[in-house]
C-alpha cells in the first residue's frame, strides 16, 4: 500500500511537470523572461558574505575542497558568477569543508549550476549515493542531497543542496519544475550549489558536525542575506 502511493505521488509529480512544460512552450511563443532577478535581489558577494571566522569556527588555510581540474574549471567558468571555496575549523579541531558556486542565470540546464557527483568523479574518486535528507537548519527543513566520495583512504561525507532565487532545491524534476515556475512569470532567477563535506569519522558524526556547522553559519549571517543561500524558512 505504501509502495502503490509513492509510485502514484511520482506519476502525479512527472504528469503535473509535463503540463508545466507543455504550458512553459505555449508561453514561449509570446514571450521570453527578461525580469533578472539578480539584479533586484540582494547582490551575492560571496568573500564578503560568508565570513571566515564565527563560533567556535575559523578558516582553516591547512586544507583545500575538492576543486574541478582546469578543463572541467573553464567550462563552469563560463557558467558561474563567482565561486568560493573554503575549509573550517572548530575549537575541537575537527573541519567541515565548504564549497559555493553562484550563477546569475539559473533559467535552464545549460546554465544551471552542476552536481558535485561530476566533479568528485572527474577527480578520480568512487561516488556513492547516500541518498536525500532534510536537514534542520533554524526554521528551515532543508531537502539536501548526500554522498559518498572516496579515493584511497579518503572517505568524505558530502551535503549540497542547490538555489534558485530563495527557493533550495535540488537538481532534477524538482529544478525543472522551479525552472518552468519562474519562467512562467517571466523571471531569470539566480542561484547557487552550496556543498559541505567533512573528513574522518563516521558518516553519522560527519552529518552532525555538518549540521552543526550549517546551524552556526546562518545565524552568523546576515538575516535578509540567509534566504539567498539557504532559501526560505517553512
């Protein structure tokens, strides 16, 4: 029974994104987005924006994220506004690594940010699917993605999610349907792939120390500024 109402929740979720779309290219026809919701919104500075020290946490220079080779960066180069990469450290010593890529064109997949899947695996490492999750951060109940990446003895526990306008989501059928949902009123929402991961221990602590982290940053944020990286609150 519980089999048979997911399956139709899936059915009624891709039927309701067919007529979107089908409705997305009848409107096409009269008109094209042209409201750039980057330039109204509050402007993503991302140095400036997410400060480098708060909490118990400090920038850590000892250790890089995982970032593209060159071929990989000057393709997303071209896709991306700004991107910042960084890695922290608690008074406990333990790190959480963090990796942001913001675009101001966020209206299509040729634009749109991508997965952290591509980029570990071009990196050599084996990428596992830890599956969707929500995760608690303040009043949000964030839908995140989670993985696995490995190579050698590095086991790395990865979280991302990903922006469109103030709207967190995640890449697929639910990107889609925000696509087509902004476009329909005529908007060029921005966004931005926001990625922890985190070293060492096991994945359960990983995923606290994470959380914890996540919980730290946007109470240290600017408050008109969280909805822009975390999106929304419920």
């Amino acid at each position: 029974m519980e089999l048979r109402q997911v399956h139709t929740s899936a059915l009624w979720q891709t039927f309701s994104i067919a007529v979107l779309m089908l409705t997305a290219a009848t409107a096409a026809r009269t008109f094209t987005p042209t409201v750039r919701l980057a330039d109204i919104r509050p402007r993503i500075h991302l140095e400036q924006q997410i400060p480098k020290a708060f909490g118990e946490w400090y920038e850590d220079l000892s250790i890089t994220p995982i970032l593209p080779n060159p071929q990989v960066q000057a393709k997303l180069d071209v896709l991306y506004s700004s991107t910042l990469a960084r890695t922290y450290r608690n008074t406990a010593g333990q790190r959480v690594m963090l990796s942001i890529a913001y675009g101001s064109d966020q209206s299509s997949e040729a634009t749109a940010v991508h997965r952290p899947e591509f980029c570990y695996s071009a990196q050599g490492f084996k990428v596992s699917n830890l599956g969707e999750a929500v995760a608690n951060i303040g009043p949000r109940r964030l839908k995140v993605q989670r993985l696995l990446g490995e190579l050698g003895q590095r086991h790395e526990v990865i979280t991302y999610w990903i922006t469109m306008d103030e709207t967190a989501t995640l890449p697929g059928l639910t990107r889609k349907y925000e696509q087509i949902r902004y476009g329909l009123k005529g908007q060029i929402p921005d966004g931005m792939l926001f990625r922890v991961s985190s070293i060492g221990g096991s994945e359960a602590e990983s995923l606290k120390l994470q959380n914890q982290f996540l919980n730290d940053l946007s109470r240290n944020m600017s408050a008109t500024l969280v909805p822009r990286y975390f999106g929304k609150s419920d």
